[in-house]
C-alpha cells in the first residue's frame, strides 16, 4: 500500500493541477523546497524521509522526531517504521527503530556496551533488521522487535550494507573491500577488495547484478549466480552514488553535486544527464509512476527534494524476450487433450523443442521490433566481388548482405525504392535488432533478391541454461497437473453428490517447474503448485463467504479447495515434502468494497498482529489485527481470510511441519461490491524440488 498521505502532502502523486500543470509535469518539473538541506533520505516509492543533524522530516516540512546526530537511515520497506544510526555526544553510535506515525514513536534501541553501531539495512521482504557493530560482527533482527535471529563474524567493520531483493545475499562493506554473505548458510559466497573507496553498491531489481561504484569513476557489475564481472562502466566523475533502473539495464550515478548521468549498461557510449544548478546532490533513488509507468528520479540538493522524470529508456528486451519465451514454450509443451502419449513424444522432444524456441523467438522479436524497418534510414553499402554480396545499410541495426550478381549493380543505384516482405527479427546479445530474414523486391529490375540467416544461433543458446527447464521435467510436471486434476475432479463429484456444494463452484489447479539458481549459484528448478476457485454470483451466499465472515470453515468453496490440496499432499505430491527442504506459501485473500460500518468481531483464533509485512495489490505494505480493534476495514478482512488458510494448513497438513516454511500474505481488496470478491487461493513454491 503506497504512503498516499505523503503523497498528497506535497503534491506528487496527486490527481488534481497545481499551479495549471498536469499531474505528469509535476512530476516531471516538481522540485519541494524543504526548510533545511537533506543530509541524508530514503524513500518508499514517492514518499520520502530524510535527516538533517539530529531531526527526520517528511517532505512536506513536517517534522517525524528529533533523536541523537543521525548518520544514516533506513526505511522499513513495509512502511511501518524507520531505523536510524545514530551518535551521541561521546560519538558511541546506536541504532533507534522508530514509527513513521505516532509522532515517530520509538520502538526500540540497539546498542551494545562500549560497542558502537556500524550499519544499518532491512531485507527487502521487512522481515530482517541487519546491524554492523564495531567489533566487526552483524547481528540481525526482527523488526518490530529486539529479537535476535543470528549473527554474523565478519573479517571488516560495516560502513554500509544492502539486502538483495531474493534475500539471498546481505553485502557489508566497509572502505575498501565488500563482503557478500549468503544468508541461508551463513557464509561469505565472495568478498571483492578495491584500490579505490568504495562509495555505493547496489543489486539490481530481481537480483540477478551487484552494482559496485568506486571513487576512480568506475562502476562493476556482477553476476550473481558466479560473482564474475559483467559489465564494467568508466568515466564517472566522482562516482558518488548509483541506482539502477527496474529491469537493470540503466544506471543512473551522482557525476557530481551538480550532475547525474543515466546509462546504458549493454552500450555505455548512450548516456543522458540531467543537470542541477542548485548543487548539493548527494544520493538519488529511481521510481516508477502508477500512472504512466515512467521513470522518475529522486534526489536532494540545497534545500530541496527534486523530482524528475527519466525520458528515452528503452526496455530489456532480452528479459521481456526470455519472460514470453518461456511461457509460449511452456504452454507449447503441454499435452493436448486428446492427445495419446506417444503422438505426444513425437511431437514434443529435444529436436522439436529446438525448432520450437528458434520460431518462437522470431515471432516475439518481430512483433517487438514493429516499425523499426520503416524508421530506418536505409543505404546501398560495398559490394563483395569475391562472394558476390551486396550491403545494405541501417541506422538502427546491423547490416544485411543480398547475393546480387555483378551486371544486376546498376539496378540498385540507391535504396529508397526497395521492397522489404515477410520479415522477421531477432534479439541479439547486447539487446539490439537484426533482420534474419527479408525478401527484398528490387521494382528497377523486377527480381526478389532472400536474405536468410534464420539458422543463427538462437538467444536462448547464446544464453546460459540456466533459464530454461529439462524437458522431462516438464514432462513429469505436465503428468502430475493431470493426477492433481484427476483428484480435484473426483472430490467435487463426490462433494456434489453428496450435496455439500453445487455446480456453480470452480476450482483450478496448477503445476510448473519454474528454472532458478541457488544463493550458491547452482542452477535449481522450483516447482508451484497453485490451487484457486470461483463461485457463480448468484451462488456466493451458499457456497461462499458471506459478507464480513473469514473463517475457512464458513465457506464450502474454500473447504472444498483445501480438501484437494489435503488429497494431492498425502497422495502424489508427498513427494515434494522433504525433510530441511524449503518451501515458499503464498496465501491471498480478497475482500469487496462493502462498507464496514462498525468494527466486527475478531476472535484473535488466528492469532494478533501489528504491522505484519503483506502485499497488498502485489506491493509490500503492512497490516494489524487484533481482538481490541477488530476488523475495521477490508483489508483485514481480506487478511484475516488469509490467515485462516494458512492455520488450516498448519493443522490439517502434518508433513509440512519437516520443512522450512516461509509464508507470504497477499490482500486484494476488490474496488466494486459483491460476493465474487470474496475469495482464497493458495500456491506452493516447493524451493529445489526433488523431482
């Protein structure tokens, strides 16, 4: 859930003008004078904290509480809280967890005797506290609570320290040299050491690159799944701070206090620079508009907090390629109805994947690159007496060669009138378009002249395997939806029958082996499992949840539901419950828009909580509950339908208690009233499946 009181504050993400601009060009020209310079910020999309000396503000002047001189601070990213490093005036350093609402209510202190706090940083998930001392150890914790979880001996004291967003990795650094720790085993995967400071690092979105800015001007980008370096990018001025883009194919770096560059990654010769004539810009951060799906910068200077918006960025097309990919090729992999198992081997198989993928990346590319062949500028190149090739030239892509024997030259005196059919595209590793096929009609001489390099290797070898899952993987998981449709199919036949439910409920499984890579680098396959159901409207009172009820046991859909999943898990699927194995359970709850005009009861059966990280609409946020306030708006109420699932699960599903289990609530609160808004669903991410 956004921070829409922020954002209303200071005019951001407001749907009305101000001063006769649009709500984009307030975004895009919108700089808040703020009463004293941002030593230091965080923000939570467009909602933004910063400090200055021993105070923290929000942007719009208010000030959250004064504590002791601040060094850094740090958003909870489920928006309940900040944490702040501090010192005293003995300079011993502690850290103070503190409410965002409330008038910045402390919650807590962490500090040791005669041992000085070092770094701070919250897991992207907000369901850890990291904190270096200087002892060089880090101890990390439950926010919310001074609950130890473990600590770690480093070999540095931490100045700084980021989670990845896979919470895989903590990265504590402190001059010179930075320390990747793998969280799950409690090591350093990699340490990196530098000649030059280090002055910021960053992952990327996903996880998949660590970002690292040093003060000779250089940025190092690694991957994550071996630490080698990727990328390097130079010429960075001083290199002050980074962020990168949400897919990771631009940067953007503090050149200076007055400059900031955006930068191509896979082409660093295309860069822009946004410019600042105040001076003061110390750090920035990028985000992306609900409204348009734009990117904007954040950044401070002299007195002000900046907003600008980021135009030009083309998207990753290799990401956007191997995303589309995969789901064709998985639906493609599919057995048909009706289809017997041996038709289905002859067609689905090493050989016919291959040819599968190649023709699947060509009509995706060409459907990306829509138009690019019109826009470019097209010229008659050299000719090759040797091979008898003729180029041609393009502005925006690489160039193609025609076989054009020697007395057909004069018919291509220029290129203007060309013909160019049946295209087709491909992606090539530095995100750029290339013609792979194209008939081209030459109207001076009547003749068709086929350029054809359809046989180039495709992307996805080009690629590691590392996105991309065994076919008899794919095979098993295509067999196994099949049994779990088989179970769901006899258990609503006999529930019916029975007439404990009608026709009108709908409920739909799902498996998937999904390609992924451990936190040591190992290429791994996760595999979901995913159960939801629908009810017929005029059905929902009967089958369903009726309004303002979250017990599981008061809707015979969900009940229905859970009792296939209960079947799969003792049956075919026991399997996947291994012993020490980790599994990952995302619970969803929904709600309508009903008005809740008085609190309803809750009977605190499923437990109290406050400011308990969920996603609400797909965005981390938080939420509370408990028997004192009941259940005052849909948002509970949705959470408290999730919360029934997952006791349910608890209770009714022993072999779960022999593996990690890590659940993850999910809230939609529907913008219309109705009982078919009134749902649960479950999915299981069983972590490195033993297949």
């Amino acid at each position: 859930m956004k921070p829409n009181y922020l954002l209303l504050s200071f005019f951001v993400l407001c749907a009305v003008c101000v001063n006769g601009q649009t709500q984009n060009e307030v975004l895009t020209l919108r700089t808040v004078k703020q009463d004293v310079y941002p030593a230091g910020l965080d923000n939570y999309y467009f909602g933004v904290i910063y400090y200055n000396g021993t105070d923290v503000y929000a942007i719009n002047r208010y000030k959250i509480c004064s504590v002791d001189s601040i060094d850094d601070l740090k958003i909870n990213p489920s928006y309940t809280s900040f944490a702040t490093l501090e010192h005293n005036k003995k300079g011993q350093k502690h850290v103070g967890v503190y409410r965002l609402k409330d008038g910045g209510r402390e919650l807590m202190t962490i500090k040791r005797k005669d041992v000085s706090t070092s770094a701070i940083a919250y897991s992207r998930d907000a369901k850890q506290l990291a904190v270096g001392f200087a002892d060089k150890s880090i101890s990390v914790y439950k926010p919310m609570k001074k609950e130890l979880i473990t600590t770690y001996s480093s070999q540095l004291v931490p100045t700084k320290m980021r989670y990845s967003d896979n919470n895989y990795f903590l990265a504590a650094a402190d001059q010179h040299q930075i320390e990747i720790w793998n969280i799950e085993r409690a090591n350093v995967r990699k340490t990196f050491t530098y000649s030059s400071a280090i002055n910021d690092f960053v992952f990327t979105q996903g996880s998949t690159h660590l970002q690292v800015l040093t003060a000779d001007g250089i940025l190092h980008i690694y991957d994550t799944k071996d630490f080698t370096e990727t990328y390097t990018v130079d010429d960075l001025g001083n290199a002050v701070a980074c962020w990168p883009n949400k897919d990771g194919k631009y940067v953007s770096v503090v050149n200076s206090d007055k400059r900031i560059s955006v930068i191509n990654i896979l082409d660093p010769t295309e860069r822009q620079f946004i410019y600042d004539v105040n001076g003061g810009v110390s750090t920035l951060r990028m985000v992306y508009s609900d409204i348009d799906n734009q990117p904007y910068l954040i950044f401070p200077d002299v007195n002000n907090i900046v907003f600008r918006q980021v135009a030009g960025l083309k998207p990753f097309y290799n990401k956007m390629m191997t995303t589309m990919l995969n789901e064709r090729l998985n639906q493609w992999m599919k057995q048909m109805p009706a289809e017997t198992l041996e038709a289905y081997h002859d067609r689905v198989n090493e050989t016919t994947r291959e040819i599968a993928v190649r023709k699947i990346e060509r009509d995706i590319a060409t459907r990306m690159a829509t138009g690019l062949l019109g826009s470019s500028e097209i010229t008659v190149g050299n000719y090759n007496t040797s091979t008898g090739s003729l180029a041609l030239h393009f502005n925006s892509m690489p160039d193609i060669y025609l076989n054009v024997p020697v007395d057909e030259l004069n018919s291509f005196e220029g290129a203007g009138n060309l013909e160019f059919r049946n295209v087709k595209y491909g992606l090539n590793p530095d995100d750029k378009f290339e013609l792979i096929y194209a008939e081209v009609f030459n109207p001076t001489n009547g003749k068709t002249y086929v350029f054809d390099n359809l046989d180039r290797q495709s992307l996805s070898r080009m690629q590691d395997d590392s996105n991309f899952v065994p076919l008899e993987i794919i095979q098993r998981s295509n067999m196994e939806e099949t049994a779990l449709v088989n179970i769901k199919e006899n258990v609503i036949s006999l529930a019916q029958q029975n007439q404990v439910i009608s026709d009108k409920t709908h409920i739909s499984v799902k498996t998937e082996a999904v390609p992924a890579v451990n936190a040591d680098g190992e290429k791994i396959v996760n595999y979901n499992v995913g159960f939801t159901y629908e009810v017929d409207e005029e059905f929902s009172a009967r089958d369903d949840f009726k309004p303002g009820h979250y017990h599981t046991d008061e809707s015979k859909a969900a009940m229905l539901m859970l009792q296939i999943m209960k079947q799969a898990f003792q049956k075919d699927f026991a399997k996947y419950m291994v012993e020490g194995k980790r599994v990952k359970i995302i619970v969803k709850g929904t709600a309508d828009a009903s008005l809740i005009n008085r609190a309803l009861s809750y009977d605190g059966k499923y437990g109290e909580f406050e400011g308990e990280p969920v996603y609400k609409n797909k965005e981390l946020s938080n939420i509370s509950l408990d028997r004192k306030g009941g259940i005052a708006d849909n948002d509970q109420l949705a959470f408290a339908r999730a919360l029934g699932v997952q006791n349910w699960i608890e209770h009714e599903i022993s072999d779960f208690s022999k593996m990690g289990r890590d659940y993850e609530y999910h809230i939609e609160v529907s913008e219309e009233e109705g009982s078919k808004y009134r749902r649960i669903s479950v999915q299981y991410t069983f972590i490195d499946a033993q297949f």
